[in-house]
C-alpha cells in the first residue's frame, strides 16, 4: 500500500501542471498521484499522459466527463489506494521538505502501530509581488504529537481548518460518506467538515506544505467570481449544516472547531449576498439564516452573536456598511483576494 494518494483535479491546467506534478514527485514510490482530467479541452490530457508513461508505478491518469471540482474529487478519492488522502489542485504544489516530513511520519506511524486519522500541516499563500504568508497552527496543537481533541487548544481568530491544511486517512473519509455535489465550486468546504467527529487522533506537523497560489483574476475565490456563484456558495453552506449535529457530538473542542467553519462560510455567504444587493440576493440572505434557525436553533444563537459571524448579519444600512467594510478588512488580513 503506497502511504499516501494525492489527488489533482485537473481542467485546464496546461499552464501549470506540471509544475504540481513536478512538486509532488518529490514523494518517489511511497505516494500514488492520481490525475482526473475533468474534461479538460486543452493539453492538459497530454501533459499527465507523458508523466505517467515516465512514472508509471507513480502517476495514474483518471479521463472523466467534466463534474467540477467536486467531481473530480470524488473520482480521486474512489480509486485511492493510498493509507491517507491529499487534495492538490493543479495550480498548486507541496514544498519538498514538507512532503519528505508528511511520509516519513507515515511511515515511522506504521512501524510503531500509532492510529492518526487527521494530519494538519501548514499552508502557505503565494501571491506575485508579495511576501508569502503562512498559516499555521502552533497555538491549537502541539507539534508533532499524536492528540485527541480533548488535548487540542485554541484556535487563533482568522483560523481554520480548511482542506489545504488536512490529510485525512483514506479509511476515514470513506466511512464520513462524504459526498460532494457536482459542477459546483467551493466544497473543499464540506470535504474538511463533514470527516472531523470520524477523526479521533489529529497530528500537526509545523512544516509549510501547501503552496496556495492566488492572484488570477479566474480563480473562483476572487469577490467577484464568488458573487457571481453564490447559488453554489449557498448550497455548500447549507450543507454543511445539515450534515452533523455539532452539539450531540460529546466533544467541546471538536463542536468548537466545526462551530468555527460553519462561522467562516456562514460569514461569507451572508456579506457576499449583503453586497449583491438585489431584493432576491437579499431574500436570499434572510432566507440562509432562517434556515440555520430552523435547522438548530442553538447553532442561529451561537452565530448571532459570533464575534466575527454576528457581525455580517446586522440591521439597518448602516449595520450593513458596517459588515462591507469589516469584510474587506478580513479579507487584507487573511490573505484572500
């Protein structure tokens, strides 16, 4: 069994995969690279095609109808054959030393018959003419230590847990089900979600591995980008709170963590439907909240009166030139574009 399947959603990205590629070979026999060409219309076929006739025990082309990200995702992770699972997008890529660490943890792991469900690395955003800015999370976890959520500590205000930061064992995103809708953007939200109550050992390794590169005007992540899917962005985020009762969970740390993604993507849908403007984008904003309300109303109080989340969701017009401002100065202060 290879210690790790890195799964690269592929559409389009003769421009830069392979460079990705490049970054994840680092890894030799240990990791299984798993390219799904989502129905890509340029060379990016061509281009994963020559790597694994040069890799072959290494790189493995998966040729799909276009699904989306999710899509491809899925694909990835049904044919993994990897012990735990990465998700790469293709116009990303790992650091080498990181990589080197992440394996080799693995495999001391497996020498010493420890269990862990969840690896959490740092990650890193690159953006042109800028410094790079890692995220990590010395303050929630010891480094490298084996910890149950009970040992976690606290998270700093602006972070989370989000995909770029996880490597979960294969196993236990097979057993979380989780399923992520098709032709649809942002579900590397409820991938880092819906997964977390099945992991009950996480280890952070404090080492840079994932490169996030940002700054192309087509990135689904820019504002605009984002306003223009908001359908999708809203579809995620329902889903994310339907999928677990956080509270029944008997674990306040695991609750506290998974409460603070629900206020990251709750923020986010509500301030880009706030500056939409329309009366349907705005209907569709009471109408969000009114669902967390009906789905948990503990859940509608907690993010009410969230010391981020509260605050996108005020009355009056001034209370929302407030929640525009406060969302621009969020974004200048993690990084986003």
């Amino acid at each position: 069994m290879k210690s790790l399947t890195i799964t690269v959603p592929s559409y389009n990205s003769a421009d830069y995969l392979g460079r990705c590629l490049d970054s994840l070979l680092v890894g030799g026999e240990k990791v299984e690279i798993l390219v799904v060409n989502d129905g890509s219309t340029d060379e990016t076929e061509k281009i994963a095609n020559a790597y694994a006739a040069k890799y072959p025990t290494i790189v493995k082309v998966i040729n799909q109808e276009n699904l989306g990200h999710g899509g491809a995702v899925g694909t990835g992770l049904r044919h993994a054959t990897g012990k735990y699972f990465k998700v790469v997008d293709s116009d990303d890529q790992l650091g080498a030393d990181a990589l080197k660490t992440v394996l080799q943890r693995i495999d001391q792991w497996q020498a010493d018959g420890d269990n862990v469900d969840l690896i959490v690395c740092n990650y890193v955003y690159e953006k042109t003419g800028e410094p790079p800015y890692v995220v990590n999370y010395r303050k929630a976890f010891h480094n490298d230590k084996i910890e149950s959520w009970d040992e976690v500590g606290n998270f700093d205000l602006t972070q989370y847990l989000i995909m770029h930061a996880q490597i979960f064992k294969t196993s236990v995103l097979r057993e979380s089900k989780v399923t992520l809708p098709l032709h649809t953007f942002y579900v590397d939200n409820l991938f880092a979600y819906q997964p977390l109550p099945l992991a009950k050992k996480i280890c952070y390794l404090d080492v840079d591995l994932y490169h996030y590169f940002i700054g192309r005007d087509d990135q689904s992540i820019t504002t605009q980008n984002m306003m223009n899917r908001i359908d999708q962005q809203l579809l995620v985020t329902k889903l994310m709170i339907d999928v677990t009762d956080i509270y029944a969970l008997n674990s306040p740390k695991l609750t506290a963590c998974m409460e603070r993604n629900l206020s990251s993507v709750m923020s986010i849908s509500s301030v880009l439907l706030l500056m939409i403007g329309t009366d349907d984008a705005l209907k569709k904003r009471t109408d969000l909240w009114q669902h967390v309300k009906k789905t948990s109303p503990h859940l509608y109080h907690r993010l009410r009166f969230h010391r981020v989340c509260g605050f996108t969701y005020l009355p009056t017009k001034f209370g929302g030139w407030v929640t525009k401002f406060g969302y621009r100065i969020a974004r200048k202060i993690v990084k986003f574009q």
